[in-house]
C-alpha cells in the first residue's frame, strides 16, 4: 500500500511564501521563468485538497 503524504499548514505557509517571493522577482524583472509560478500553484492546491480531503 501506497503511504499518502499530508499536508500540514506550515507546508503550506511555507509554499505560500516561496510563491510571494517568486511573485516579487518577477515583477522586478529578476525572474524569467515563470513556469515556477504556475508549479508552486501546482503544488499549494495539492496540498490544501490533500489537507482538506484526507481520503483522496
């Protein structure tokens, strides 16, 4: 069986603030690869569905 990895809430705060910083990188310029953003979204929704449905 296939051990599921939950999501705490500092988890989630912690990604949350990787995004922000993303986020102001490339508002200055500094950051060109924007695909990073869309994966940190990725993985914040992931872990809030698993954090709010633990059965999936």
């Amino acid at each position: 069986m296939a051990t599921k990895k939950i999501a705490t809430v500092s988890d989630v705060g912690t990604l949350r603030q990787e995004l922000y910083l993303l986020n102001m990188k490339k508002i200055s310029g500094e950051l060109k690869e924007t695909h990073k953003l869309k994966a940190l979204r990725k993985q914040i929704a992931r872990a809030l569905t698993l954090e709010n449905n633990p059965t999936l």
